[in-house]
C-alpha cells in the first residue's frame, strides 16, 4: 500500500470513528457547550490534518527532487563511459586488432589502464532505495557490468598475464572486451530508461527497458545462430 493510500485510509477511519461517535452518544446538539466543544475539535482536527498534509506533500516533494538529482548524476556519469566507449563496431575493431597482435606470439601484452567510472553511482548507494524499479534495475545492472570488467581488468594488469601463452591471453582480452561491449549495450539501456522515467514515468520507463531487453534477446539469439552455422561450415569443410 502506498503512502498516499494509507494516507486517505487512516483518514476515512479517523472520520469514520468520529460520525460513529456522535450517532451512538446522544449529545445535545442545541446546546451551546455542545456547539462550542463541537466547532473546537473540528478546528483541532483541521489544524491536525492540514499539518500532517503538508508534512506530506513536503516530504514527497524533497523525494521527488533527490530522485531527479540522484537521476541526472547518474544519466551524467554512465554518458561519459558510454561515449568514452564508442560504438560497438569500434569496440570490436579495436579488440580485433589487439587479439591479432597478441596472437603473433611475440610476447605482446596490452595495456589495461585503471578506470573509474563508478564514483557517482558509489556515492548513491547508500541511498539507492530512492530509485523506482523502473530505473533502479537497468542502473544496477550496468554498474554490475563495469565491476565485472574492473575485477578482469584488475587481472590482466598482473604478472600471470603477461606470461601467459598467447592463446590464453586472446581469449582473456577477447573476454574483456565482451565485457565492455556488454557494458555498452547496457549503458544504453540505462540511459534511455532514465530519460524515458524523466519525460513520461515510471511506465514509458519500463516499457522502453522491456523493450530494449527483448531486442537484445533477440540479437544475441541471432548471433548464437550465426555462430552455430559458421561452425557447422567449418567443420564439414
């Protein structure tokens, strides 16, 4: 139940004893005590009501703007890695180009430089639970992805790695830039459901993360059959 909800219930309540009240006890209503008690609750229960709504209405609207603050810095922040990132074709490009290097077999290594670009998010977490789950589950599951490919990352800056076979580092780098292609994917797919939450709510927002999240179950659905099919070519060739 919401607190709107409970609001207007514990109130219907509140002036449901009350009407109960005065049909049981039989008070003189002529009287003029009667009248002068009467017209006094009635303002103390006004003044109440009135405090208590605007408490209300206060504390909603402070919600609604740390929501919208907590939604700029983090739309602010993935928008930076997701155009650091550029387009999924540059992403594969450029790791094709690495994994081709260090399958020479001369010793090659890239180097995986130490990124940070969950400061904002790191901040809110305390605080987390002022996102709706519209945002709240396409935000976190980005924010997983990068600390996914920061524990690779951290990984492949180490020793082992440069003295690994090649093979094994081609597919740990091939691995990583999975990592950030996925990472690009579901950037994406925070950015827009936050902008979706800002222009219409909470349901265009999930609406358009449903949406995002089916087109991509689609694509990988096709990818999967794309490779399934080259490899069934390769080995009957």
């Amino acid at each position: 139940m919401g607190r709107g909800t409970l609001l207007w219930a514990a109130s219907g309540g509140v002036l449901g004893l009350v009407a109960l009240g005065l049909w049981l006890v039989p008070f003189d209503l002529g009287s003029v005590q009667v009248q002068q008690a009467a017209i006094a609750a009635l303002v103390v229960a006004t003044g109440w009501f009135a405090g208590f709504m605007l408490r209300e209405i206060s504390q909603q609207l402070d919600r609604q703007e740390r929501l919208r603050d907590a939604h700029r810095a983090l739309f602010a922040e993935i928008k930076h890695n997701v155009e650091n990132l550029g387009s999924a074709e540059d992403l594969k490009s450029f790791g094709g180009s690495m994994l081709a290097r260090i399958v020479e077999g001369d010793g090659f290594a890239p180097f995986i430089p130490r990124e940070r670009n969950d400061t904002v998010f790191a901040a809110l977490l305390p605080n987390i639970h002022i996102l709706p789950r519209a945002t709240i589950d396409p935000v976190v599951q980005y924010y997983s992805q990068l600390a996914a490919q920061d524990a690779l990352a951290d990984d492949m800056r180490g020793e082992s790695f440069r003295t690994m076979s090649p093979q094994r580092r081609a597919a740990l780098y091939r691995d990583y830039i999975g990592l950030k292609l996925r990472a690009l994917d579901y950037g994406n797919e925070a950015l827009e459901t936050i902008d979706a939450y800002a222009r219409a709510g909470a349901r265009r927002a999930g609406a358009a993360s449903e949406r995002i999240r089916k087109a991509r179950a689609e694509r990988v659905k096709r990818e999967r059959e794309a490779e399934v099919r080259a490899a069934g070519g390769g080995a009957q060739g």
